[in-house]
C-alpha cells in the first residue's frame, strides 16, 4: 500500500486539475505541538545492586515549526489540496536527573479532500505520506526508528480572508507502537558529596509521534480573484 500512496496521488492531482472549477496554490507556515513516545526502564544493576530506573517515561513537547507549499482545487463546495510540508519537531523526556531532547525532521505529502460546511470555512481530512529525514534522541548513540509505516491520517478545519487561510489540523501517524533498545550514556556528576546518576541505562524507546498544526497560508495565485481559463482546462 506504501508504494502506491505517491502514484495514486500524483494520478489524483491531474486528474482533479483538469476538472476544477476552481485553482488556487500558495506557500504555508506556522507552528507544531507534538505528543506521543515513550522511554521504558529495564532492570539494570551495578555490583549486584539495582541502579537504575525502571519506569515509565513520557515526554513534554516543545514547539516547533513548520513549512511548505500547497494546491488546491474546487469542485462547488468540494476540494481536493496536495501539499508538501517540511516540519521540525521536539519532545523533551526529563529522566530521573536529567532531560533527553527527542528530535524529529520529516517531509509530509498530504492528499486532502474537503467540504465547505459555511463561508470561508472548510472541514477536510485525508492520508498523508510522512518521510523521516531525520531522528536523534540525546544521551543515545543508538539509531532512532520513528515509525514503522509512513503512513498517517490527517483533520482539519481552515478559514480563509482573502488570499490567506488559518489551518488547525490534527495528524495522527497509522504506525503501530514499536519498542526499539536504547542504550542511555549516564554522565555520573558529584552533589554535595553525593555520586548523581541519570538514572536509566537500558531501556525500550517508542518513537510514535502524532501532531497538531497551526498554520498561515497565502495563496499566491488564485483563480477565483483573477478569473483567466484558456480552453482544455489550464489556468495561467
């Protein structure tokens, strides 16, 4: 299913571009809100006495950014919009005396397909194709597994003044939890006399993630402000 996700899309794109009523493309941007992955201690001893944690640790988000481009094209009060949206995200797990930052870039390839419920305002939903570009976890030196598909489901509601357009959409990844091993480096460091260790060692790391967008979008062109359609179905 993975391999033909692009295909189908680019099929769809041309295929909905001849038919359109309406064409519109533009750049986006904004911020992300991350949540999911885990850090689970495994028993660890040092001379015969347990060091180390065993529990369960989940992490805060930080914000992070986002960008890309996108086309959209209308059908009445339907829409279909591709887009291509380049995303920076972080998770910050705090362990038993210190923080690990969870560091995700990806390349996302939306297809999303939507309703103008009233106005300006559209719902839409749709799959997205998510390509991992990088994923580092700090204190590890292990190589980081993100996701197991690069598949995930994305929801959204958008208003539109003019040429810009305000996003929230919520992006669930279809990938299943994976626990991979890690080896967390502990930097053993003295307090008052006292030897403070990190406290994790080995561990299990799952590093699903799902995320929220806030995005500002200006279409640079828009066929419904500059009405101009040669014969064949082609704007410009």
């Amino acid at each position: 299913m993975n391999k033909f996700f692009l295909p189908l899309l680019f099929c769809l794109f041309f295929f909905s571009f001849s038919q359109a009523q309406e064409f519109s493309f533009g750049i986006k941007g904004g911020l992300n809100y991350a949540m999911g992955g885990e850090i689970q201690g495994k028993s660890s001893t040092v001379n015969g006495n347990a060091e180390y944690s065993t529990g369960t640790f989940t992490p805060d988000s930080n914000i992070g950014f986002h960008g890309g481009a996108f086309i959209e094209m209308r059908f009445g009060k339907f829409l279909v919009r591709p887009e291509a949206i380049y995303s920076s995200i972080e998770t910050e797990f705090s362990l038993v005396n210190s923080t690990s930052i969870y560091s995700v870039e990806q390349l996302t390839i939306p297809l999303l397909v939507g309703y103008n419920i009233y106005g300006p305002i559209d719902v839409y939903a749709g799959p997205a194709y998510n390509n991992i570009i990088d994923a580092t976890l700090e204190k590890t030196k292990d190589a980081i597994v993100v996701q197991n598909s690069p598949l995930a489901a994305q929801l959204g509601i958008k208003a539109g003044i003019g040429r810009f357009e305000l996003d929230l959409r919520y992006s669930r990844s279809l990938s299943s939890a994976e626990a991979q091993p890690i080896d967390i480096d502990n930097d053993n460091t003295v307090t008052n006399g006292v030897n403070q260790m990190d406290g994790v060692n080995l561990a299990t790391f799952d590093g699903t993630l799902h995320h929220v967008l806030l995005s500002l979008s200006f279409k640079l062109f828009d066929s419904s402000a500059s009405p101009r359609r040669r014969s064949g179905g082609c704007y410009f």
